[in-house]
C-alpha cells in the first residue's frame, strides 16, 4: 500500500519511512508521539499533521489520499 501511494504521488509528496527500532526512527517517534506501528502522518508545508492513523487495521485508503493531495 505505501509502496502504491509513493509511485502515485511521486513529484507531489514525499513518502518517509522511520523505524522506530534504530536513533533516528525513535527520535521522530518521540517527536511524534508515535507509539504504535504502522503509524500514518501526513504533514502540510509547514510541517502541521493534518492526518494521523494509528495502527494498520482500517487504514482508511482514501482520507490517506485526500490528505496528500492537499
């Protein structure tokens, strides 16, 4: 699925992937307050989440996308 979104929105958005297992994962999981993975934020051009889903159960697909198109 994010292998999907990272080929649809190319040149749009920029997909990262953390794991929260090694430093630098961990960090952004601290600042992120990110606790469980799979963990989705989607962030504006100023860097405000305008979109978080925890957990990969009920990956709502399509909120994921209206929110990378904005």
């Amino acid at each position: 699925m994010v292998d999907g979104l990272e080929r649809e929105f190319e040149g749009r958005a920029r997909v990262v992937r953390a794991n929260i297992q090694s430093d630098a994962g961990r960090t952004l999981a601290d600042r992120y307050d990110v606790d469980v993975v799979p963990s989705f934020l989607v962030f504006d051009p100023d860097g405000t989440i305008v979109f978080k889903k925890v957990g990969a159960s009920g990956v709502p697909l399509d909120d994921l996308r209206r929110a990378l198109r904005r």
